[in-house]
C-alpha cells in the first residue's frame, strides 16, 4: 500500500467509485454529506482530492464548457488500478479486524 488510506480518503475513493466516470467535486461532495450525515466544506475535499492524484490513487480531466457553468469546465475523477488495490486491501485489513474482534462488538439485545 502507497500510504494508509484515511477514513474520509476511503469515502471520496469509494463515492468516485460509484459514479464511475461522471464522478465531480460537487457531486461527490453531496453524496457523501447525504450518506454519512456529515457536512463536509469543498476546501477539504479539494485538498483529499490532491493527496489522492499525488498517492496515484485517482486521475482526472476537464470536462468541455458548458453554458449551464457559465463556460467553465467541470474535473472529472475516476479511480487508478493502484487505488482500486488500495480500496481492496483496506476492504481486507478492516474484515480481518472484524472478524478478530467479533465475539467483543456483540450488541446487547
């Protein structure tokens, strides 16, 4: 693994796996504020955004201009081959501590 992959890193490369290649800053900022019930400010997305292109994990490109964003372009994001084994081998670590730690996160009935 390039680096631990962070809680809110896991959730941007998981929300930009779900979109697949319409995944934008906008979209996945909503999306992960509507499933996780948390408000997240788009400076802290752009920053884990860079740390992700910087560890390989994600690639992006601009979109063509539209009228609708005033001529601006949307950066579009999708997930590397070396992301999608970081995303794979935190799915393992975190079942394996699961499955360790099952018997002790019984829940009182």
């Amino acid at each position: 693994m390039k680096g631990f992959i962070g809680e809110f890193e896991e959730l941007v490369l998981l929300t930009i796996a779900s979109y697949g290649d319409e995944a934008y800053g906008v979209i996945i900022k909503e999306d992960i504020e509507k499933r996780a019930a948390r408000s997240i400010s788009i400076g802290a997305l752009h920053s884990t955004i860079t740390r992700l292109e910087e560890k390989g994990y994600i690639k992006s490109w601009l979109g063509e201009p539209t009228e609708q964003r005033g001529g601006r372009r949307k950066r579009f994001f999708e997930l590397t081959q070396s992301g999608k084994v970081g995303l794979h081998q935190m799915k393992n670590l975190r079942d394996e501590l699961w499955k360790a730690s099952g018997a002790n996160l019984e829940l009182a009935k």
